[in-house]
C-alpha cells in the first residue's frame, strides 16, 4: 500500500500528497487510536483507587500519586519525542512508544506494591510521552495543510473521549473484574495499534544528526517535576508550607534558567523560538490557560456526582460519558463553522460558552433529573470538543513542516501540563472552600463557579488573533 507521506528530501519544500485509498481513514485512525489509550489511561485509575489501595496493603491518600506520576512522566520525555523521531524516523518510534507503553500496562497490571506500581506508571508515561507528539508528527507530515482539520479532528475526539470514558472503564472493570485489569486489556489494543501502524504508516528514515540537548532536558524535566510537586502539596501535604514555597521559587528558577540557556541554541530540547509564531504564541500559552479550566470538569465532576449525591461509579460514569458523545457530535460541525466564521471568532464565542459550561456545573443537584444532567453533561462535551480541536488545529497553522517535530514537543508538554494542572486547580479549589475530609454539594458548586472564571483570562490573547489567521487549513475567508 502507497501511504501519504513526504520524502526526507521533499521535506522542507513541499507539502505532502493527499492521502490515497484506506490511507486516507487508517493514518489518522492508527493515531487516534494511540492517542486513546494515553489519554484513557490519565483517568482510568481513579476510580479504582479504593480497590488498588486495598490490594496493595495502602491508604487511598497515598495511592494518588500513581496519577500525578504518570501525567510527570509525559510531560518530561515528551521533548525527547520530536528529536528521536527525526532521528531514528517515526513508525520505528511510533511503534517502539507503543511497545513501551503495554509493557508498562502488564508491568502495572501486575505490581505487587506502590512502588512498582509507580515505577511501573512512569514507564507507561514515558511510552504515552512519545505515543502522542510523534503520532501527531504522523499527521501533520501525511496531509496537505488544507486537510489538517479533518484529520486533526479525529486526534482531538481521543483527547476529549479518554478523560471522560476512564472513570466509567475503570469502574465498570473494577466493579465486575479486578482493577488489574484495567491495565492488562491495554495488551490487545496495544498488539493492534503496532501491527496497524507498521502497516499504514510510512517508514520515513531518519534525516538527522543533530544531537540532542540533554542538559536543556535536564534543566525542563527537573524544573517541571519540582513545580508539580509542589502543586500536589497544595491538596495533599507532603512536605512543610516553607519548603512547598521552596519548591515552587527553585522549579520557577530552573525554568527561567532553562529559557535563557535556550536563547539561539539550534538543538534546544524546547525551542522557545516557536513563541515568535504570533498564533501558536496565542494558542499554546492563552489556549493552556483555557483548556486547564475545561480539564477541571473530568476531575470534579465525578467527585460530586459519588460524594456529594452519593452516586456509585457507574452511576456517575454513565452521566460524564455523555460528553464523550457530545464530542463525536461536534466533529461535523467544528470544520463548519471554522469554514464559515474562522478561528478567531469560533474561539472567542466558545470560551464565552466555556465560561458558562463550567460555572453551570454548579446548578445540578442530587434532585436534578438524570437526563437533564446527562443532556448537560453532552452540551459540555460540545463544547469542550470545538475548544480542544479549534486549538489543536491553529496551533500549528503557521508552523513550516522543517519544525513540525520541534512544534509537537513544545506543544504536547503545554498540553499535558494543562491536564495536570487542571485537576490540581480542581483539587486546590475544593481544598480551599471545603473542610479536609468532609466536601460538601456547597464546596463542589463554589469550585466550579471559580473555575468558570478562569477561561477569561484566554481571551485577552484570542482577541488578539486576526480574521484570517489559519485561514489555509479552515478555508474561511474574510477581510481583516
């Protein structure tokens, strides 16, 4: 089979040819369906917390870090990802991101205390760290930019489909199974998504010997794993609240450290240059700040629905799964209305609607009915859904195909980092209006109105966009 894709050589001055045949429905399904599983396995755990804790001789408290140490382990190696894919070519590093990641699963699966498990998590993310940006790499290097939307679209149904489904997977499996296997039935998955890929996907050689920067490696991974810890010590003390401010001045410090060592180095593991690209400026740094108050919702919401209506978790699961549906709804209509109002303006309106979907959140009762939750809860997804792939997309609109790689990596550690600190903003809100120990309906309600307040500090920088910035992958046209 002919896969769409563009020679080394071609590279820096072509586009590459639309895909032909099954291609054309394969390559963005293969990375999908990767994309799933990373994203799937963000979530998956929580609600088999009580279960794992007890299994493994620990206190449900301590069993939280196995979800922080996962999302750490994407946001660190995720800058490796780029440079090894243009180095030892992508399906190798494709594939190899999938192996890595079911065998972290069986290695999680079969954990017989909290270390391993922890160790055995950090591997999973390390494999899901290069699963995500190189897959879209694949993408971005397989279609013409006039089709980025379509086949970006199916990127951003994973990313919005994951968070919602891991509680309801992981309670079904814990309820009716074993909470093992909520990583063993990664296995099969896993197998198929590496035979795909090695079917569908393009060889694409390595083109480059530049090396890579492992001291601004250092400098990122070591600066944002202290700034995550230091945020998990605002819900759940570990350490004294003089060295929580500790934490947060010397992560703070390695960054800033980071950033200047960074200046005019051409192999930098984080090329900040990017930033010169006015809409992935806008996109990686406004857009974070939008998308960490979306992600706050696949966090508390299910907190409420089990401890403050005292819902089971199935229960629970059937009501937030509703977004996932609203999700697919909305893959149509976001290429409509990008096509017909461009970026901006589709942006702009929907961190208005952002705004109000999260603070509506506070309305729901343990009396409201459950098909007006579950209508609200798929409204949201909507939502949530055009958010997330409307800025997927323009992110990478301006960006030339020679620094797609580089794009990715800056891009996909942004995005992980607005998971992790959108359920840390969650947790914090509710630490801050509740009492430890005993949240009530009033504490989740006064949560989710603050957290409705947060996406407006997005649009200072999307009001800043122009009316045909991303123009050549919406197809919208209109004068500035």
């Amino acid at each position: 089979m002919v896969i769409a894709g563009i020679r080394a050589t071609e590279e820096h001055t072509l586009e590459p040819p639309r895909p032909t045949g099954f291609a054309r429905l394969l390559i963005p399904l293969v990375v999908a369906f990767a994309f799933f599983l990373e994203q799937l396995d963000q979530t998956i755990i929580a609600t088999a917390i009580p279960q794992m804790a007890s299994g493994l001789g620990e206190t449900p408290l301590r069993m939280n870090i196995a979800l922080t140490s996962y999302i750490l382990a994407l946001a660190i190696f995720i800058p490796v990802s780029g440079w090894m894919a243009d180095r030892f070519g992508m399906r190798r590093i494709f594939c190899t991101a999938i192996a890595v990641f079911t065998l972290g699963s069986v290695a999680c699966g079969a954990s017989v205390n909290l270390p391993m498990l922890l160790a055995s998590r950090f591997l999973q993310g390390i494999g899901g760290a290069m699963m995500t940006p190189v897959g879209r790499l694949i993408l971005l290097r397989s279609f013409p930019r006039s089709e980025f939307i379509a086949a970006m679209t199916w990127v951003s149904i994973p990313s919005v489909l994951g968070p919602v489904m891991g509680p309801l997977v992981g309670g079904f499996i814990t309820t009716y199974w074993s909470w093992r296997w909520i990583f063993y039935v990664n296995v099969p998955f896993g197998l198929a998504g590496i035979a795909l890929a090695l079917h569908v996907v393009r060889p694409g050689g390595g083109r480059s010997d530049e090396p890579f920067d492992w001291t601004g490696f250092m400098l990122c991974g070591i600066g944002l794993s202290i700034l995550q810890f230091g945020i998990e010590n605002l819900n759940h003390p570990m350490v004294p609240p003089v060295a929580v401010v500790g934490l947060f001045v010397a992560g703070a410090a390695l960054l800033v450290s980071y950033a200047r060592y960074s200046h005019g180095r051409r192999n930098a593991a984080l090329d900040l240059s990017l930033f010169r690209v006015r809409t992935f400026r806008v996109i990686v740094l406004h857009g974070t700040i939008a998308r960490m108050a979306v992600n706050t919702v696949p966090f508390a919401l299910p907190l409420m629905l089990q401890v403050g209506f005292g819902m089971s978790p199935l229960e629970s699961g059937e009501i937030t799964f509703a977004s996932a549906i609203g999700a697919v709804a909305m893959r149509a209509v976001t290429i409509m209305l990008l096509r017909a109002l461009g970026f901006k303006q589709v942006l702009v309106w929907n961190t208005i609607l952002a705004c109000f979907g999260v603070a509506g959140f506070a309305l729901f009762r343990a009396s409201t009915p459950y098909w007006l939750m579950i209508a609200y809860v798929m409204a949201f997804g909507m939502v949530r859904s055009t958010q997330f792939n409307t800025q997927q997309t323009l992110t990478f609109a301006n960006i030339t195909s020679t620094r797609l790689s580089r794009a990715t990596s800056l891009a996909g550690v942004m995005q992980q980092l607005s998971v992790g600190f959108g359920v840390s903003m969650a947790a914090t809100l509710l630490a801050m209006v509740g009492t430890p120990g005993h949240l009530t309906v009033a504490n989740f309600h006064t949560a989710f109105l603050l957290a409705g307040l947060v996406p407006l500090l997005a649009m200072p920088g999307f009001l800043r966009l122009k009316a045909n910035d991303g123009a050549l992958v919406s197809g919208h046209r209109r004068s500035a």
